[in-house]
C-alpha cells in the first residue's frame, strides 16, 4: 500500500503528510460510504464525527482543511447532510465568519502598537514574577476585546524579534547587520549558555501569555470565535455576556494569575528562569537603538493605532455595530490615517485568520451532519434527563474533556446547536437555556488549555516559527499547561457548581441583566424583519 504514495500524485495527496496518515484518511473516505448504505446511518455518522476529531488532533501532521474537507464533502454527497443545511448553519454561523474575517485583520494594522506596549514591558520590568504576571495579564485584557490569535501572533513576534536580535550579537554581528537566526552556526561558544537560558526565559513567557489569551478569552463576545457564536444564538450583547459570565470566569482569572506567580516562584514544570544579564542589556540596547530610528510618522501611525484601539473598545461595549463590522471600521480608519493604500499591503492581514475562517465552515457541514442524524440525541436526552443544577455541571464536564482534545470551537457549535434545538422544542425554559450556555461556554474555553488541539491560539504558537527556536515541543507545551490547566478548571467546575445559579440571580436582582421570554434567535429575526 506505501507504494500507492510513490507516484507524483500520491505524493501531491496531503502534501508532506506522513503515509500512514494518508492512508488513514484514504481508509476514511471509503468506509464511510459502506457504514451509510450497508450498516446504519447513525452508526456512520459517529465514525464520521469521530474521524473529523482525529484530523482535528492531528493537525500537526496535516492542517485540518483538507482532510477534514474531504470528509465533509463526501458526508454531503452521499446524502449524510444537504447543502441547504449547511448553508443554513453557515448563516447561523455568519457573525463569526464576520469576526475571524475582518476582526483578526483590522488587528494586523494596530500591531506596531501593541509590539511597542510589549517591548516596552519586556524591558522595564527586571523583576521575573510581575513580569510574567504582566504577560499574563496583558494577554487576557486583549484578548478580551481583540482576538487571542492575533494577540498570540503579537507575542511570537516580539520573541523572535528578540531572540533574532540577540543571537545576531551572539555571532559577533551589529544590530543593523543581515543574520540567519535559525542557524547556531556563527554563535560563540561563550554565549551558548546564555542562549540556553534566554530560550528558557521565552518559554515561560509565552506559555503565561498563551494562558492569558484563553483566560480573557473566556469572559466576552469577542474573545473567541465560539463565543460570539454562543452570543447569536442567545441574543446576548457584549456587555450582557461579561457579566454572564462573570460568576465563572472572574475565580478563574484570578485564580490564572496566581498559578502564574506561584509556577515562577516555585520553579517547578519549566517556569523561573529569569533572563539573563548580558542578553537583557542588548535588548535594553536594542530597544534605544529603534528608539532613536522612530521617525514623526512612526509615532503618529502610533497614536492613530491607540486611537483606533479605543474606538474598538468603546463599539465592542455599546454594540454600536455587529462585531465584524466594527472590525471593517478598524481596517478602514486604521489604513486611511497610517498610509497603508496599496492592495498587497492590506491584503496581508487576511493571511492568518482565512485557512481558521474556511475551517470554521467545514465544522458547520459536520454539525450539519451531526443535527439531520440526530447524533447527539442520546447524550442530549441524558444530560436534559438531570435535575437543572446537574444538568449545567455536566455540560461544562463533557464540553471540557472534548475541548481538550478537540478544537473548543467545533465542541461548542455542536453542544450550543443541541441546546438550541431543545429550546425550540420547550424541552428547557429560557432561563435554563442560558445557565447552559455559560457553562458550554467556559467548558470549552477553560479545559482546552489541556493540549494545542483545544485552542487555535495555543495550535498556532505550536506550528509557529518561534516554536523551535526556543525548544517548544508538543509534549512541553502540555507540561507547562498541566499546572494551569489543573487549577483553572476546577476553579472552573466549582464556578459553575456553586457560583453561577446564585450569582445570575444576583444579577437578575441588580438589574445588570434581564431575563428573556423569547426563543433563540427570535429577537434577532423580529429585529431583521
């Protein structure tokens, strides 16, 4: 069979992709369409979900897309699901789209912005734990207004920016001299060391950055694209959400901030190396150095960007408009007021949120599979069959032990979709409705820090090209996670447990949320009508 592989189009088939993958997905592509004709169509529908799962937690041997692509174009051709479906959760769906496209992109544009606030943070601040607590911190705040892959993104570009700086000097060079800092060729000896411990330093902080993106994530509409998802289909504004939320992801925040601090105390899974002296007062050089180079352009495309980053605050918090098109008014006054006019320029800002925006659709024809087999059916009809408490406590455990091993946005869609239905169909009241929603949401938010395949932020410092510079493996990012990923949730779980059924009320007393009468999505159909 390796021989199937051996021929130029085998060997275009899935790329680089290891052959026993390709014959995995080969062996895929033909048994489904013998289970759904020959056996049971819920029986291959499951092998369909199932597999969709395996190309999710193999994405590092092939980007989900194409394999998983294949497999949902097969699932609508053999009848498993039909276009009008798909387009249909494509449409439910929309608000995201909008979000990946135009959010993750108006961000490209404010990043000399947020790398200046960074650099200047990695510099100022000697002391190890209030720096990482500073990452952290500063993560989970633009993630929750911004997007945790671009933030994710500003961060790798920071770490290279240094780490390609120092090892430049390492080899004997000058700040404005070209050097390949891929290669350990030219470095002297003598600095080995502190390469070594430099490598550790970035480590740590982009794990405690990676977290933070996840922990302010979590808390609103914008944060994730399974949110806003959650937020349609609930008829929840950014300002509701927060404070929906808030029972569940504020313990979790804090108790993220102190887990950082005590793993850079303590030392222990890899945290505590402080940076080391002579690569710190190169940066500190380095950073005078691009200081002294800022031209009066440079700093009025600096404050533009502030300006920008304000407006998006201040729209995101009033609804002033759908998320993205808000993040279409970033692109547009951002560019405009910066000088970036020319098509290419702009065009790179769609690069990174565009593969994650077509896969997001390829999640919406398997969950179209999902919703016309009725596969959930049974795991839905237990977790209803709990008393209400029950019933939010199991969901944040299933959607978290999926999500940390899955993709969180492909185990929302499902879980939030199911709800759904069972509102429609007076199975649950609003009020239940929505306490199921927070614990899907931070079910798949907050357990997902487990492993890369649970949060795209996390995939994508894995497959990035700072990954290994500093030595970051799949097998390390898990180590360095398993701290945060205990603490939080459990915090998590307690939160939903014990926190968010009195809080809500709480909050229904305070008037700070209101209760809804009507079913999902009406509110949104009457206000298009």
């Amino acid at each position: 069979m390796a021989s199937l592989f051996a021929n130029p189009a085998g060997r275009n088939f899935l790329g680089n992709s290891a052959e026993w993958y390709k014959l995995t997905i080969l062996a895929f592509l033909i048994i489904n369409p013998i289970l759904f004709f020959a056996v049971d169509t819920y029986v291959a529908g499951w092998a369909l979900v199932l597999e969709f799962i395996f190309t999710l937690a193999m994405a590092l041997k092939c980007y989900p897309l194409q394999p998983g692509g294949l497999l949902a174009l097969e699932a609508v051709a053999i009848g498993m699901t039909s276009p009008e479906m798909v387009w249909h959760e494509i449409q439910m769906g929309l608000p995201v789209i909008m979000l990946l496209v135009f959010m993750v992109a108006g961000i490209y544009f404010m990043k000399s912005m947020l790398l200046f606030v960074f650099t200047k943070i990695l510099v100022k601040v000697r002391n190890k734990v209030l720096l990482s607590m500073l990452f952290c911190f500063m993560a989970a705040f633009l993630s929750a207004f911004l997007d945790a892959l671009t933030v994710t993104a500003v961060v790798i570009a920071i770490s290279v920016g240094f780490y390609s700086i120092y090892h430049k000097v390492a080899s004997g060079k000058d700040f404005h001299h070209e050097h390949d800092h891929m290669h350990d060729g030219e470095l002297d000896k003598l600095n080995e060391q502190d390469l070594e411990g430099f490598r550790a330093f970035l480590r740590s902080l982009m794990m405690h950055a990676a977290v933070g993106t996840a922990l302010g994530g979590v808390m609103t509409l914008v944060g994730e694209p399974q949110n806003l998802m959650i937020g349609a289909r609930a008829n929840w504004e950014f300002v509701e959400f927060f404070f929906r939320m808030l029972p569940v992801t504020m313990p979790v925040f804090f108790a993220g901030l102190a887990t950082c601090a005590l793993l850079e105390i303590t030392g222990i899974m890899g945290y505590g190396t402080k940076i080391p002296p002579k690569v710190l007062t190169i940066l500190q050089d380095y950073d005078a150095y691009q200081g002294e180079r800022r031209t009066s352009r440079d700093k009025a495309a600096l404050v533009v960007q502030g300006i920008v980053a304000v407006w998006l605050i201040i729209g995101l918090l009033f609804h002033l408009a759908e998320v993205g098109l808000i993040g279409l008014s970033v692109i547009v006054i951002a560019t405009a007021f910066t000088g970036v006019t020319e098509e290419h320029q702009i065009g790179h800002a769609f690069e990174e949120a565009l593969p994650f925006t077509s896969l997001l659709v390829v999640f919406f024809a398997i969950v179209g599979v999902i919703s016309d087999n009725n596969l959930f059916k049974p795991v839905t009809d237990f977790v209803l069959g709990l008393d209400g408490h029950g019933q939010i406590t199991a969901l944040y455990i299933a959607n978290g032990v999926l999500s940390a091993i899955s993709d969180n946005v492909f185990v929302a869609t499902v879980y939030v979709t199911e709800t759904a239905n069972a509102l429609q169909n007076d199975v649950i009241s609003r009020d239940a409705f929505d306490l199921m929603a927070v614990a899907i949401n931070t079910g798949t938010n907050i357990p997902s820090v487990a492993t890369p395949n649970g949060q795209a932020a996390f995939l994508f410092l894995l497959t990035s090209a700072l990954a290994p510079l500093i030595r970051l493996s799949y097998m390390t990012m898990v180590k360095m996670a398993l701290p945060y990923t205990i603490v939080m949730s459990i915090v998590g779980y307690l939160g939903v447990a014990y926190l968010l059924e009195p809080m809500t009320d709480k909050l229904y007393e305070m008037h700070l949320i209101e209760h809804h009468h009507e079913k999902v999505g009406q509110a949104r159909d009457a206000g298009e009508h």
